[in-house]
C-alpha cells in the first residue's frame, strides 16, 4: 500500500514539474542527446565489430568441427576393419 501512494504521489510531482520546468527539460536533451547518439552510435560499432568477430571464429570452429567429424569417420571405419580382420582370423582358426 506504501509503495502504491508512494507512486502515485511520484507520479504527481512528476506531472506538475514537468509542466513548470518544460523549457529547462529542453535543455537539457538539447545538451544530452549528442551525447548519447555518439555513445550510441561507439556501441553500435563495437557490436557490430564482436560479431564480425565472432562469425569469423564460428567459421574456424566449422572448420575444425568437420575435421574432427572426418577423423572419426576414418577411425570408425579402421575399427571396424580390424574387427573383420579379427572375426576372420578366428574363423580361420576354428577350422
């Protein structure tokens, strides 16, 4: 309830001053907005520049990842080579 009445009246205050000190609220973004639009605009080309950075690096990583993935492939296959081997030697024993 506190926090309520509290917002309200925050609310108000907020109303009437905004009403008498219009011209000094101009001013102000008059004096901030340059400010914020080059701040802005610096983190706008820093994340740009990251994800430049980071599609580069998911590019390397693909690249590694399909490596990888080929490596397996051929040991799977070698593996399997030798258990054929194996299971063939055994048959060759049995007989």
């Amino acid at each position: 309830m506190v926090s309520l009445l509290g917002g309200i009246i925050a609310l108000v205050l907020g109303i009437v001053a905004l009403i008498f000190w219009f011209g000094e609220l101009l001013d102000v973004l008059k004096g901030t907005l340059p400010i914020l639009f080059i701040l802005g605009g610096i983190l706008a080309a820093y994340l740009g520049f990251e994800e430049i950075k980071d599609k580069s690096s998911s590019n390397n990583q693909n690249d590694e990842t399909n490596e990888l993935k080929n490596e397996v492939q051929n040991l799977k296959e070698e593996i399997k080579g030798l258990k054929e081997k194996k299971s063939s030697g055994e048959a060759e024993k049995k007989e």
